[in-house]
C-alpha cells in the first residue's frame, strides 16, 4: 500500500523543514538587530560620536536607502535564476553579516581617539550591510515565497521575528547590562560582537534551505531594457500603484522612531539599565505583536495589518506630544514595536499578492525601490525638525502623516487577495 505522502509535491514535503530553518535564520537575525538597536542602541552610540541630531536621523536613512535603492536593479537578475540560494548565500555572507563585526572594531579603536573616524566607519558599515541586503531580497523573498504557501506566510512571519524578539527581550536585559557595567566604547563594541555571533547562526539557517527549482524562468534582459519595461507594472495595475503612494506616505511618518530614545534621555536623563528596559519592552511588544498579526494577515489579509501598524505609530507620536512624564516611554515603545511586528508580517508578504508567481521579484524589487526615497529622507526630515524646531513639531508631524498613511491604505487600497491575479 503506498504512502500518500510519496505523492506530494517536493515543496510540500518540504515544508516543515525550510519552515523550520527560514524561522532560525529570521529569529536570530531579529535577535542581532535587538542587540543593536536602531531605535535605542545606535542613536545613543551615534550621540556619543556627535552632537548632530541630522547624524541620528542618518541612521535609518543609510539603512533603508542603502536596503531599498539597489533591488529594482537585481530583480531582473533574480528572475532568470532557477535557484536563488548560491547567489543569496555568496551575498550575504562578508557582505550582509561581516560589516557587523567590523563596526564592533572600529568604535573600540577609534571613538576615543577620533570620533569622526568611528562614526564615519559605523556609517560605512551600515551602508555595505544595508545594501548587500538590498541586493539579494528580490531572490531571498521569491525563494521563501517557493518554501512558504500563501496560507502559511503570515504565521512563519509571526512565528519567525516573534522568536527573534522574543530572544531579543534577553538580548536587550544584556545590552542594557553591558551598557551601563561596561565603559565606552568597550561597551558598544561588545555588543556589535555578540550581534554578529547571532547573525552568523542565522546565516546558518539561511544555508540550511532545501530549495525546489522555479516552476518559470523569465529570460534575463539586459539592465536597461528591463527598466524600461517597469513603467508598464505601474501603468496596468491602480490598485498596486495606490498601494505604493500610500506606503510612501506610510514611510515618511516613521521620521520619529529613532528620537524617541534620544529625546528621553535628553529630557529624562535615562541610565543604560533604563536603556535596555525600554528596548525589553520594544521587543516584548514586537514578540505578543507579531504573532496576533500574523493570524490576522493569514485569515483577513495584510492590508489591515499594515493600516493598524501605521495607527500605533500615530499614537506613538501623539503620545510623545501630549504627556510630559517619563512613563510615556513605556507607552512609545509598546507602540513602537507594534509598529515594527506590522512591517515584519506584512511589509513584504502583501507584495507577492500583487502578482504571478514569475513576476514576485520584480514586484518585490520595484516595490522596495520605488518606497526608498521616502523611507531615506523620512529620518532626515525628523533630524532637521528637531533641530530646527524641536521635538514638539517632529512629533505632530509624524503623527498626522501615520494618520493620513493609515486611512490611505485602510479606504483607498483594495485587498490584493482578493483579485485573480495567483500570488
């Protein structure tokens, strides 16, 4: 008598593994940018290099432009590969992961000495990470669209950088040890150390996928000629085009997320403890957040997870405005990391569901590149509000911009789920 089992497609026995080991490699990622922080531990660090408020909002622009701007340009790359994991795992290596070990180094020899030159070497690190991630998301997204059905892509989102904030909740007592145990910039070097270390396991589960050939290969055109056929996505699909005009508006309102942290300890006077309670609590929230959303995305559709994240980000904002004490901080970033667990889940599983199977890096790849300018300049307009014109404003801004963000695509966005085009 034979085994049903020996009649499923290779994808679908499968299926447990590669969601087993992407889960490793997305929860342990987490857990290395827990650890350094964005929104608590590299403002902080880059505090202590200058005094330049533009320089903090620099942070999540180097990230997000040098993460976003290169992938309409490997998506055509992507594409034409019957398998994306050689050239996933070449990129990713040195070029993803080796940039964290060497900005660890870098701040220990040089902050003290001359703190130009670490910030500089911070920024340059970021830079190589963030872009060497740009470069290979069109053929790892399409890669765990193959490994992951749609019925399932909500829950491993969940499941995956729930376990990694979960973990990063220990990360961050660490971090918040270390920082105040430890001197500078001994202290900031350590944990670029022990960020590296986890993203290195995670690497780890990268290469551990069992990848099943594309079912379609498109044949790779030159660069320009690939280009030009771009505008055509833009002009035949509304819906996808009201998509990206929202998520642009979406984008320039997360101006204020990496201020929070600098704005309490300006006004606060915040110790390194109090430090690694708030960035607890950050990835507390993201860890409960994530799985909810997850569900929500995989029963309801992410459309709806992207509007509430977009809401708890207004919220953060407005309550940043009006409440003067330090207890806020508990409130901002509960918020912030319910923020952070929408854009997990849903940021780029929605985008598969614009498009043919065929089709998902150039979706993924020109969707991403189309959201970078206002992803960049989003932290930058903060930087300059706040220098400018202080915190108050910065905050009013962003929150009313989250606002009009979420009704834009709460009421304007229809649910991609429900065309027919297959995602």
């Amino acid at each position: 008598m034979s085994n049903h089992n020996d009649h499923r497609k290779p994808e679908e026995k499968n299926f447990r593994w590669n969601f087993a080991v992407n889960a490793l490699d997305i929860s342990f990622y987490t857990l290395a940018m827990n650890i350094v922080s964005q929104a608590t531990v590299l403002p902080l660090l880059v505090t202590q290099l200058t005094n330049s408020k533009v320089a903090v909002g620099a942070i999540s622009a180097i990230f997000n432009l040098g993460y976003l701007l290169p992938q309409m340009f490997t998506a055509g790359y992507a594409e034409g590969l019957r398998r994306k994991k050689p050239f996933i795992m070449w990129v990713s290596g040195m070029g993803e992961r080796g940039p964290w070990l060497i900005a660890g180094l870098a701040v220990g020899a040089f902050a003290l000495t001359s703190p130009p030159l670490a910030l500089f070497s911070l920024f340059l690190c970021l830079a190589v990470a963030s872009i060497s991630a740009g470069v290979t998301t069109p053929a790892w997204y399409d890669m765990i669209a193959k490994a992951i059905p749609l019925k399932s892509r909500g829950l491993w989102s969940g499941v995956s950088f729930g376990a990694g904030a979960f973990m990063g909740i220990a990360g961050s007592a660490i971090a918040g040890t270390i920082l105040s145990d430890w001197k500078f910039p001994q202290s900031y070097m350590l944990l670029f150390v022990l960020a590296f270390a986890a993203i290195m396991v995670s690497y780890l589960g990268l290469s551990l996928n069992r990848e099943q050939d594309s079912e379609v290969i498109k044949k790779h055109d030159n660069l320009l000629t690939y280009l030009r056929r771009l505008p055509e996505v833009l002009q035949r699909d509304r819906n996808y085009r009201v998509f990206l005009i929202s998520r642009s508006v979406s984008y320039l309102s997360m101006m204020a997320g990496g201020f929070y942290i600098v704005y309490g300890a300006q006004k606060f006077g915040i110790s390194g403890t109090e430090v690694g309670a708030y960035n607890a609590l950050l990835v507390g929230s993201q860890t409960l957040m994530n799985l909810l959303f997850g569900l929500l995305g995989d029963r309801k559709g992410h459309k709806i997870v992207l509007a509430g994240a977009m809401i708890a980000t207004a919220l953060a904002a407005f309550a940043a405005l009006v409440i003067p004490q330090q207890g806020v901080l508990w409130l901002i970033f509960f918020l912030m990391g319910a923020a952070s667990a929408g854009e997990n889940v849903s940021g780029m599983n929605i985008i598969l569901e614009f498009c043919a199977a065929e089709d998902r890096p150039t979706y993924i790849g020109l969707t991403n590149t189309t959201l970078a300018p206002s992803r960049a300049i989003a932290p930058l307009i903060g930087g300059w509000l706040a220098a400018t014109w202080g915190y108050s404003p910065m905050f009013l801004v962003s929150g009313l911009v989250s606002l009009l963000g979420a009704v834009l695509m709460g009421l304007w966005v229809k649910e991609p789920r429900k065309s027919e085009v297959p995602a």
